[in-house]
C-alpha cells in the first residue's frame, strides 16, 4: 500500500535540516543512549542491577576450610518508558493546492518535519535536564556564571573534583552547561592560541577540558529555590554517608526537591532529592534527603544551621553511564494500522531515530513524526552541579 510518499521526502529532508532553528542540544549526546528496551511496553519498568559496596574486606587467614560465604544484596535502579509522542500536522487538497501557486507545498511539509523534529528534541533534552535535582552535590555560586576570571579553568576541574571524591571512572566525563557559561568558556579557551587549533576561534567548536567534555544545552534550567529560611537540623549526631536530614522546629518556609543547600561547620553544597513538611513551616519530624552518596562532613550532637542557596543555573557534569536515555520507536499493532507509510529518520545533531509515519483520511493527510522515551539517573553519585 506504500506511496512512497516518504522515501521521495527524506532526501530533500536531510539536505534542509539546518534551515530551521534549532536550539543547542549537549545533553542528549552525553548520556548513554540504550535501545535494549525496544521490546518494552509503554509504562512497563526495566530494573537495572546495581552491585552494592564492599565492606567484606578482612586479614587472610590460611585454613584447611573455606570461609564463609560472603553474600551480597544486589541492589537495582529503574526505568520506565513513560513518554510516548507523536509530533503531527496536517494538509488538505485545497490548501495544498493554494501554496503550490506560491513556495510550494513539498518545501513547506519539509520545514514542518523539521519544526516537529526540533520540538521533539527539545523535550527529551528538557527531560534529561530535569534531572539535576538527582545529582550529588554543587560547586559554583549563585548568579556567578563559572569561567568568568581570565585563565582559571577551576570551575570545570571542581565539578569533575566531585566526581572524583564520589568515584565516578576516569573516562567519558561530560559538562552541559547554558550559553552563558559556553560564552564565557569560549572565550577564556581561544585565548590559549598555542593549541593551533583553529576550531576554537573560527567555528566555536569546545575542545576536552579538565577531563571533561563541554557542551551547550539550551534547556539548563535555572532553578527557584526553596523559601526556607533559618531553618536547622536536629540536634542529633550525623554520620558520613548520611543522607535522610531530620528537621527542627525553627525557621519559616519550606525546602523542596532540586534545592541546593549548606550545613553549618560543612562547605560543601548538597542536593535535596525530596523533603517532607508537615506544613507550611519546619516542624518536629519533617525530614529532607539528599542525594548520594550523602553526607562528606560528620556532625556531631548539635543542631546545625541550613541555608538554602539561591536560585541558580544548574550546569551539569557527569559521567556518561550515570544517565540513561532509553528510546524506541512507538509500537503498532501486527495487524497494521491506517498509516500508508513508515518510514525512519536520525536527527544529525541529537542522534535521535525518530518514526515519520503518513495517514491519509478524507481529502485531507496527516504527517506524524513519533518517538517513545525514557530518562534515569541510575548513580547520582556520578553527577554534579556546576553553578552559575
């Protein structure tokens, strides 16, 4: 029943892809991208094995008996594909026939596959960049956008320091961050001209840094911080590791998941992954978690100040296994459906496969591009903040 409606489009497709706008796109290429759950059904989870810590470690002994087993409890991460999204449009004869007197017709389907293509990009970056409320621990300062002080690449080595302290592997180390740092990332890097490498000043192209990888992402979020203010921890003793805060009673407002936040008599910035208010004001028994691996600073008995830090860019390092980007084509029945072409397409920048499908109906024709996805941070201890 094909036309071949699409294998005549595609062509002219890809030779046009840059004419639409397209926002930058660095976290998509950064995260593992695993198409082992294509046979997974919509909202249906995939369990990923995660192997706990050693703490077995002991002196040799020899013996004429074997030792007692040292068992272990594997642990497991999610994921579930829970975005299932057709990005459509459509034409009728008349309407058709009125632009082929003018542009024509097949030059503005093309651009509306891109404009779909673009709009779906941006919502699985979107997706990836929500993420930074799971991520371990910041770096920066608020409303300071990073790279700013001429020849000092610290701010980069300090989000892969956290990385480091927390295990993360040497290799495959990433940092997405807004314009605003790239802007200033760019400019501190082409200054160094004994590179020779001309794709710093003429094409913008950022070269490996700090271990890392440095990319742009139009969809870093600029967080909205929590409203509490004096609020403190109880007076209980806190271990390293430690990741459940119990809260007093004191102060006003409340702390909510993505907040960045300090600990008196401790520097380092901690990510709340969840809290829990009784109301609209701490109270005995409210709680906050962060992410791990916890605590780095041991507390002893003492209620401890909170500062919730200001709203700022959430730049974002991490090593690439931290993230999953699970993705597959939306399932159709064996049957067939009423589409009279399917076809594929990769996205060049994103290296996202999408579905471009054809339905005809009555003197009208719909044109749907279609994606199924999933995102996870699977070890958020492999993940970090850089502010801004």
């Amino acid at each position: 029943m094909s036309t071949n409606t699409l294998t005549n489009l595609l062509p002219n497709l890809y030779a046009s892809l840059d004419v639409v706008s397209r926002e930058l796109t660095g976290l998509i290429p950064s995260v593992t991208m695993d198409s082992r759950v294509d046979r997974v059904a919509k909202n249906q989870t995939v369990y990923v094995p995660i192997a706990p810590a050693n703490t077995a470690g002991g002196d040799i002994t020899p013996a004429m008996a074997v030792p007692a087993e040292s068992d272990q409890t594997i642990g497991s991460s999610s994921i579930v594909i829970d975005k299932y999204r057709a990005f459509p449009f459509s034409w009728d004869g008349e309407e058709q026939r009125g632009v082929n007197s003018g542009p024509g017709y097949p030059d503005i389907r093309n651009s509306q596959i891109q404009q779909a293509m673009r709009a779906a990009v941006n919502e699985v970056e979107t997706d990836l960049a929500v993420l930074q409320k799971q991520f371990s621990r910041a770096t920066g300062a608020a409303a300071t956008t990073p790279f700013g002080t001429a020849g000092n690449f610290t701010d980069a080595t300090n989000a892969l320091k956290i990385l480091k302290d927390n295990g993360a592997p040497a290799s495959d180390n990433h940092l997405v961050m807004n314009t605003a740092a790239g802007a200033k990332f760019l400019g501190l890097q082409g200054n160094y001209s004994v590179t020779n490498d001309a794709s710093i000043m003429r094409q913008g192209v950022f070269l490996s840094t700090a271990g890392m990888d440095l990319r742009e992402s139009a969809q870093i979020n600029t967080s909205t911080a929590g409203t509490a203010a004096s609020a403190t921890s109880t007076s209980a003793a806190f271990t390293v590791g430690q990741t459940v805060i119990p809260l007093a009673t004191a102060g006003t407002g409340l702390i909510v998941a993505g907040d960045v936040i300090t600990f008196a008599n401790d520097t380092n910035q901690y990510v709340v992954t969840s809290a829990t208010f009784a109301g609209a004001n701490p109270a005995s028994g409210d709680t906050i978690t962060l992410a791990a691996p916890g605590l780095r600073v041991a507390q002893g008995v003492a209620t401890r100040a909170i500062t919730v830090v200001a709203a700022a860019a959430r730049n974002m390092a991490f090593n690439r296994s931290a993230i999953v980007l699970a993705t597959r084509l939306p399932e159709r029945p064996s049957e067939g459906d009423m589409a009279i072409d399917v076809s594929t397409i990769t996205d060049p920048r994103s290296g996202l496969t999408f579905e471009v499908a054809v339905y005809p109906g009555y003197r009208k024709v719909r044109y749907e591009l279609a994606l199924a996805w999933g995102v996870k941070v699977i070890k958020p201890e492999h993940c970090a903040l850089l502010l801004g």
